[in-house]
C-alpha cells in the first residue's frame, strides 16, 4: 500500500517569498517515543522568515519543512521508550506542539515530551498561537531573568507574537509592565494586552525609550528587559536599566554588533545580559522547558487571563502570503496557517 500523502511546505532555495512551494510528500511515520500529529495550524515566527532567506537553518536532524508550533489532534503513537510525555495522549486528544521544524504541513511527528493538551477554552486552530511564545517567554523571563512578582520589566515590540504574550504573561503575574512600539495602533494594542504605558519609537530619536523609563518609574530604571532588537538597543538598555538588572536578548532584528556600548556602564548598575535560543536545545531540555511552560501558563489561560493575539489566518496554500502578512509593518499579534481552508481569514486590512 503507497504511503499516504500530505501537503507540506518547503523552501526550494534562499530568498524572498518566491522560494516557497507548496507540494504533495509522505506523511512521517512517528518514530519510537514520537506522536504524530493531524495539524489543524501552525504559527509563523522569525525563525521561520530567516530560514527562508538562509541565514537559520534547521537543527541537525530536524525536518527542512520550516514551522516551529502546531495545533491539531492526535493520528497516531509511536513505539514507547520510556521518554518524558509518552502515555499521556491518546489517538483524536487536542494537543499543541514544540518543533524544531516540520510545522507548515498537514501532519508532523513530535518528540511526545513536546505536546501539551489545548488550553481550556481555546479554539483548536488558534492554540497554535501558544506553543513557541509561552515557552520562549517562561524559559527566558522565568528561567534565564528570574522575574518576581512587583518588577518593572520593558518589553520592547509589545504588539509583536512574543510581545504580546510576555505583556499579558507579566501582568497576570503581577509585575508592571512597560513597552515599546512603533505607531499609536500597536502602542494602543500594547496597552490594551496590559501595558502600563507604551512608548512609540516611532515618534523619537533612537534609544530615547531609556530616558523615558527612568522618567516613568521616578530613576527606578528597568528590571527586566526582554529586548528582540539587538545591538542597536544594547546600550540604551543599560542606560534604562534598575540596579541589578537583568536583560534577556532573544533575538537581533536590527542587527548583532552592538552601538556605542560602553560595558563599565553594565558592571556599574551589576547588570546582567543573557540570551537563548530554543530551536536547537537538545530534546530532553525542550520537554522540560515544555513541561514547566504548560504548568505556569495554562492555568491563566484557562482563567482568561492570557487569550491569543492572532492577527490573521491564511490557508496552507498561501504560505506566502502568510508570510508577507508576518513581516508587515502593520501587523499586530500572531499569523496561523491553516490546514482547513474554511477556518483561514486575511486581516482586516486587507493586506
């Protein structure tokens, strides 16, 4: 009997949008200690666009197929051997999924320590909006930062995927919250997720948000700084730091050297920079980091306290658009690919 079929997505070169296609491939057979999933969608983030123009590819061993996060149900268990997770879901259970690709298609094989049940209350299709910015932002403000409850933490792109979960995140758990964004629309969105106040960096020079946290919180300065800018905010950063002040980098889009970064600055306040990846950590560390996400994360969802940021759905068939809504300067929150065409919608703009 011929294996069945699926449509997946896969990058035929390095470049812009024109290198995506969509095809017909084997569904993956879940190995021994794997799930295999029926994908209902999955949520396009950075790492997705810098493997498309080659400059982030895929952990040794993981699938080509980009995709990082999923939702759907349960098709099919591997052999067990004993690993974190297995015999937790059955055939047809609501799961969401941590990937190291293999996301954009309509079945995908997951290591079983990397599923979590949908939260309560959360449509199927849109739980995919959950896994890579509740795990990215718990392992990195809770783990890496240390938050506590009565910090004052910037969280710079507030209105963005990982932005908008870790305002939400923080402010349910009780830390005050500041941000950044560019235009009144995302500061608006920001505020309405729970920021304090936002500032538009749009309307400002370069690095001006550091003079305005030491304004806003009387000299007090920042905390925490989850920072998905790079090196051009380093050394505003420090100058917006509180003593002992943590900062959290988890990604460099506007570049990794850093701009007149004076680290005696640092040392003065006992700063401390950190940063993560969570695409290339070994399976064992993702299924804790999975573990620990889903225990202090789903209770809030599940009270409301966190809901989704979806800005728009697109059927698997238009990857390409999708990602062009992702990287849109308007866009606000996260972009799924869906697998049923019915449950797509483009943004209210139209783009």
């Amino acid at each position: 009997m011929d294996q069945q079929q699926m449509r997946a997505v896969r990058y035929t070169g390095a470049g812009g949008t024109e290198v995506i296609q969509v095809g017909e491939e084997a569904v993956p057979e879940p190995r021994p200690g794997e799930v295999l999933v029926k994908v209902a969608a999955a949520g396009l983030n950075g790492a997705d666009i810098a493997q498309r123009k080659g400059n982030y590819p895929p952990p040794k061993g993981a699938s080509e197929i980009p995709g990082l996060e999923v939702s759907g149900t349960v098709a099919a268990v591997g052999e067990p051997v004993g690993a974190r997770g297995e015999g937790r879901f059955d055939v047809g259970d609501r799961v969401c999924a941590l990937l190291a690709g293999g996301g954009y298609a309509e079945y995908v094989a997951v290591p079983a320590g990397q599923l979590m049940a949908v939260p309560e209350g959360v449509d199927l299709a849109d739980a995919a909006a959950f896994p890579e910015v509740a795990c990215t932002v718990h392992a990195n403000l809770v783990g890496l930062a240390g938050v506590q409850t009565g910090d004052v933490a910037l969280v710079h792109g507030a209105s963005g995927g990982i932005g908008s979960f870790a305002v939400q995140y923080l402010t349910a758990t009780g830390v005050r919250v500041l941000g950044t964004a560019g235009g009144p629309e995302k500061a608006t969105h920001a505020r309405d997720l729970g920021a304090e106040d936002v500032f538009d960096y749009r309307a400002a020079e370069p690095g001006a948000f550091a003079d305005w946290v030491r304004e806003v919180t009387d000299g007090h300065g920042a905390d925490m700084i989850l920072d998905v800018v790079g090196g051009p905010y380093l050394a505003p950063n420090v100058r917006a730091l509180a003593m002992d002040g943590r900062i959290v980098v988890i990604a460099a889009q506007g570049g990794a050297v850093p701009e007149d970064f004076d680290l005696m600055r640092l040392i003065a306040r006992r700063g401390r920079l950190t940063g993560s990846f969570l695409r290339a950590r070994p399976g064992r560390e993702k299924a804790e980091v999975v573990a620990a996400a889903e225990r202090a994360v789903w209770p809030l969802v599940a009270a409301g306290r966190i809901r989704h940021s979806v800005d728009a759905r697109f059927p698997l068939a238009e990857a390409a658009a999708a990602q062009e809504r992702f990287e849109a300067s308007s866009r606000t929150g996260k972009v799924l690919l869906v697998t049923d065409d019915a449950d797509a919608r483009v943004p209210a703009d139209g783009q």
